[in-house]
C-alpha cells in the first residue's frame, strides 16, 4: 500500500483499525464453557475454552497442521485437542501431544499465538495487543461494578451490526436521536451542557427529562407498562472511556456498552442496562440470600426495552455504513460537537501508535 493511500486511511474514521492495546470484551462468561467456542476480534479468529479449574484460555483459531479451526474440537483439561487429526495444545498454544506419532518422531515445534484474558464481571475480557503493554498500570480491563452489587438488576442485549464500531460509538454519544426511541420512552428533551475530553476518555453532560423514577417496590413496572412512567429533570451523561462506552441517567439507570468490533463493516458489543435498587434502604437490611434471590429474579427485567432499543439503533447505523459504502466521499451534516471530540479520541487511540 502506497503511503498516500496509508495515511487516507488514517484520515478517514470509517475504516480506523482499533488500539489493539486495550482490553475488548469477546464473550460473555456463560457462553464459555468447556466446548470451545469461537470468536473474532479485530480480524482475529479466536478460540475460547475453559479448563477443569474454570480457568478461560484464549488461542489463536487455527490448527497450525491443517489450518482448521480450533474451535470445532474439545477440551481436556487445561489443553485444547483439535477435531481433524487430535494433536493437542497447551494454553501456551504448544504442540503437546500428536497421537499417532511414531517413536523416531519428535513433537513438531509449531506454536500458535495464546491470548492474555480475564473472565471479570460476568464477561470475558481479551488483550489483542503488545502483551507487555498489558503491564502498564493504565491498562486493564474497564470491569462493570454493579454485576455482583446487590443493589443492581441486570440486562444484557447483544448488538451485531453490519458496519463500523465509529457508527456506534457515535449513535451512543448522540443523545439527540432520543427522537427515534420515542415509542420506548427512554429519555427526552436532552441538551447538551460540556463536554470533557482527554486521551482516553471523552464525557458529555446533557441536561434530559427522564421517565423513570425508581423509588417504590413497584417501580420497576415502570420497566414494562409505560402508562405509569412521568417525566421529570435528571442529568443525562455519556462516557466513551475507550474502547467501551458507559452512560447514566439520573441515579436510577446505568448503562454500558462493551465493544468488540470484528472488522472495518461488522461491530459485535453487549449493552448491560442496569436499575438501581439503592433508593430501597430497608432492602439492605434483608440476608443476602434473599437480596440475591431478588436481583436473580429480576434479571432481564428490561430486555424488552433493551432489545427494542438495540434493534431502532442498528437499523439506523447499518444503513449509514451502506450510505458510506456506496458513496464514500459524501459526508453528512453534523451539529451536536461530541461527534467531532469521539472521532478525535478514535483516530489519537490509532494514530498515537504509529
Ligand atoms: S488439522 Fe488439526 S490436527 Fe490435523
Ligand atoms: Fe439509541
């Protein structure tokens, strides 16, 4: 590639690589279970599995013999043992074991790439990058507090969208297309007071109406009959903390969005929604049996609203990157400046590394 073409690239935000040195979420923890699953990050095909001891290990998706996937075989122990002819791998990703090998053979050297990962949260955390980087104190996994927390329901909403992480990030930090959630009442009237932006993170602070108000037992039902919701002031800020993004509305509601974006045309991320119980004192007082009994029922509790959410958004996202694809050089109107602080953050994450 000619270095005019190389540094168009750079410039263009629609076909920006990603900060591999940063930790992305590739899983959620139950989908990893001794069956290996496979998973892509960045162009890298992936395999995940668990050990006996529930330890998660990540390998390179490609049998180094044939160039199979991994991920059709099994586990055994802590090693992976590929389905085509079952030579056998450590969590290094070394060769350990090929099972007809005849006594004047050696184990051939081949080594597959093994991936740094941590299983936090209820999901599952990979480091693509430079593995020395990983050390560096500013460098771990963002983590999502309120997963164990008592106090907090959980829902989770997966978005696969056929376009560009940059089209989600940008959906997500636009509060302005509240306009296209209206059927779901999720927040209105948003205006948009400063921004906060360095090298890693951009906040935006809007001022926004909400519909929740968390403070009764019963309002949670808030969550699945909107007759009950009433509007009322509540600040409504939105974080891209790089690569992942979080949001808060009022006290009540928190929001993030794990990212992992697949290539420059496909983006996979969770979106975990979490309600508040902390304004129900008298519920800290109960055993924890019982506390936990109730964020485990509760779970899910907002899935319809989330999937409905998720679904208005990808619709409009996808058909952006098709509008880019089809006519890369046309560039929309923008007039909310959070956009052009998010594309600053995205291209200084890439650009700072060359
Ligand atoms: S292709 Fe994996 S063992 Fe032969
Ligand atoms: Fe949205």
């Amino acid at each position: 590639m000619s270095s005019v073409s190389e540094a168009s690239q750079i410039r263009d935000i629609r076909q920006l690589s990603i900060n591999l040195d940063r930790w992305y979420v590739v899983a959620r923890s139950s989908e990893v279970n001794t069956q290996p699953i496979g998973v892509t990050l960045w162009k890298q095909a992936i395999v995940l599995y668990r050990d006996r001891n529930e330890q998660i290990h990540a390998l390179e998706d490609r049998c180094p013999h044939r160039l199979v996937k991994l991920s059709h075989g099994r586990a055994i122990d802590s090693e992976l043992e590929c389905a085509y002819h079952a030579w056998r791998f450590n969590a290094r990703g070394e060769c350990v074991a090929v099972p007809y090998l005849a006594d004047n053979q050696k184990l051939p050297s081949c080594k597959i790439r093994h991936y740094p990962v941590q299983e936090q949260d209820g999901f599952i955390w990979l480091f693509p990058g430079n593995a020395q980087t990983k050390h560096h104190e500013s460098v771990h996994p963002m983590g999502v507090p309120e997963w164990e927390h008592l106090n907090y329901i959980a829902t989770v909403s997966v978005i696969h969208c056929q376009a560009h992480y940059s089209y989600l990030i940008e959906n997500l930090m636009d509060m302005y297309h509240g306009h296209l959630h209206q059927d779901y009442q999720a927040w209105a009237e948003p205006s948009l007071k400063d921004i906060y932006e360095d090298s890693d993170r951009v906040d935006a602070h809007y001022n926004a109406q909400s519909y929740y108000k968390i403070d009764k037992i019963w309002s949670i039902s808030q969550l699945f009959f909107p007759a009950l919701r009433r509007l009322h002031p509540e600040p409504l800020n939105v974080s891209y903390i790089y690569p992942h993004w979080a949001s808060t509305l009022g006290k009540d509601f928190k929001i993030y969005c794990l990212l992992c974006p697949v290539n420059e045309i496909e983006t996979k991320a969770y979106l975990v929604h979490f309600t508040s119980l902390n304004a129900f004192w008298r519920l800290h007082k109960l055993p924890v049996w019982f506390r936990r009994f109730v964020k485990n029922s509760l779970f899910g509790s907002a899935q319809k609203l989330l999937d409905g959410l998720v679904k208005q958004d990808v619709l409009m996202i996808e058909e952006e990157q098709q509008a880019y694809l089809e006519n890369p050089q046309r560039r929309g109107y923008e007039l909310n400046r959070v956009i052009a602080s998010v594309q600053r953050l995205m291209r200084n994450q890439v650009e700072k590394l060359k």
